[in-house]
C-alpha cells in the first residue's frame, strides 16, 4: 500500500452510491463500481451526459460525499473515517459550477483570505498566501476589487485563488466553465492548464470535449460506470462508440476528419484546434 500511496493521491474501490429518494422509493444509484486511480501531478478529464455519476464522482474525492459501497482513498486515507476529513479537504479543494455561490465577502482578497483564516494561519502567512494564490490565476491587479464588479471568469478565478489560498495538492473543477461565456471558458482552461504545469494534480469534470482534450487521460462515464479510461487521443479515435453515448467529437477532431476524407494528408489523432492548425501550416 505504501507503493500506492506515494504514487496516487486518488484511487477508488468498487465505488458505489446511491442517493436517497423520497420515502418509500429505491435508492437511486449514481455510482456503480467505480474503480479509478488518480496519479499525482496528473491531468485529469471526467467526462459524460448529464446523469452519468461524474460530477457525484467528483465529490466523493473529497468527502462531500461517502461510499454507499466500496471505497475512496485520498493521499491513502480512508474518506469514511471522521478522523480524517480535515487532512483530506486539505488535500483535494473543489472548485463548483457557480462562481457567486463560492464568494463570501465583499472584497477579492478578503474572499481568498477567508478559507487560511478560518482554520487559524497567521496572518503573514496568510498575506503571502493570498497573494501567491491572486497572482497564479492572474487576478492580483483586482484585490482590492468588489467581486460583482468582475466577470463570470474573473469571479471563477478569485474562487480558484480561494481554492489555492489553502495550498491544496490536487484541484477538482467541477462543471467550473459551464455558467461561463467562451471567454470566460478560454480564461479557467488557462489558468487549469498553468496549475497543472506547476505541478498540481487536476480533475475536470465537463461536458466540453474542447476541454477534456487538453488533459492528459480522459475517463468516460455512463450510466453511473466507467466506459472508457485512455489518453485523449485514443478516446477520440472511438468516434463511434461516443456517439453512441451522446457525446461529440472536440470540433477540431471532426474538422481533421472530414479533412482527412477530402483528401487531405491529416495524420489520425489530431484533437486540438492548435494542433490543427499546426498540421495544416505544415502542409503547405
């Protein structure tokens, strides 16, 4: 186990749960022997139709939710062990659809320093943190700042650096671009990009395929199971099979394709449009 431990920061055990319907009625399975291990440093992209488990994956990883069957370790602890939830919320933050949801005061670095003082870091400490967490994503320029003057991306990045602020090893963005504008999409998948670059280990839970192609491993759930585990690559070249779960090819992949059909020498496994572009620089 320890072998385990100093390589993954996530695994999941034949990971089953089920919500609870209204009295009388079955629990509602979202999960169904989910068995997933997470390397440190990684990136991460979890992905399906509305239904699929994914984003109720995501929150068993750091105890928001427990296993009604199986088990999730975090950083080798047990998430069904009281004892140890505060070590694992330290270790994996989330960061949620809403960005106003997630915004507590009425200045951007009060907002970030409210997590480090809550758990009682001193106050230089705090300082260097939230200011180390502000200029990671970018927004050190708006501290001063009310956040309803910021955009949705804006505010989705201050409720990043608030994630940052309690130095987390491992961030898990749930849904975190879907309220957002391309823009302000474009913004959150740099900053991800950035964090994974410097060494954080990153999940992604999204319906943008665009978004799930920049990761490094793509898992693919349906039906509260996981279908499909591989590099992006490898999942795009099972057009077929994602079609048949409802789920589109990235643009630049179907673009690469019908490319490919008319003749053109694209090589199989283009998925980004960079990559595209690239390709057909090449060409001429």
């Amino acid at each position: 186990m320890e072998t385990e431990k100093s390589r993954y920061i996530i695994n999941t055990e034949n990971l089953s749960f089920a919500y609870e319907e209204d009295e009388g009625s079955e629990p509602r399975k979202a999960l169904d022997g989910v068995t997933l291990e997470i390397e440190r440093g990684s990136f991460v992209a979890i992905v399906g139709r509305n239904g699929s488990g994914k984003s109720t994956l995501a929150k068993n990883f750091n105890a928001l939710l427990l296993p009604t069957g199986g088990a999730v370790f975090v950083d080798g602890l047990n998430t069904a062990d009281d004892s140890t939830l505060w070590n694992i919320r330290r270790c994996v933050g989330m960061v949620f659809q809403n960005p106003d949801n997630q915004l507590v005061s009425s200045v951007v670095e009060d907002d970030v320093a409210f997590g480090p003082e809550n758990i009682g870091v001193e106050s230089s400490e705090i300082r260097r943190r939230v200011d180390a967490a502000l200029k990671a994503v970018n927004m050190y320029e708006h501290r001063k700042k009310g956040p309803h003057l910021l955009s949705g991306g804006q505010k989705q990045r201050v409720a990043i650096a608030g994630v940052l602020a309690m130095e987390p090893e491992c961030i898990v963005f749930d849904e975190a671009t879907a309220m957002l504008d391309p823009s302000g999409r474009r913004e959150i998948m740099e900053t991800v990009n950035r964090l994974h670059k410097e060494g954080k280990t990153v999940i992604i839970i999204t319906h943008y395929m665009e978004e799930a192609a920049q990761a490094d491993r793509i898992v693919v759930m349906h039906k509260g199971k996981m279908v499909m585990d591989g590099t992006p690559s490898e999942i795009f070249m099972r057009g077929g099979e994602l079609a048949a779960l409802n789920l589109e090819m990235p643009f630049a992949a179907k673009l690469a394709d019908r490319l490919r059909k008319g003749g053109l020498n694209i090589p199989e496994g283009i998925i980004t449009e960079e990559g595209l572009a690239d390709c057909l620089c090449a060409l001429k």
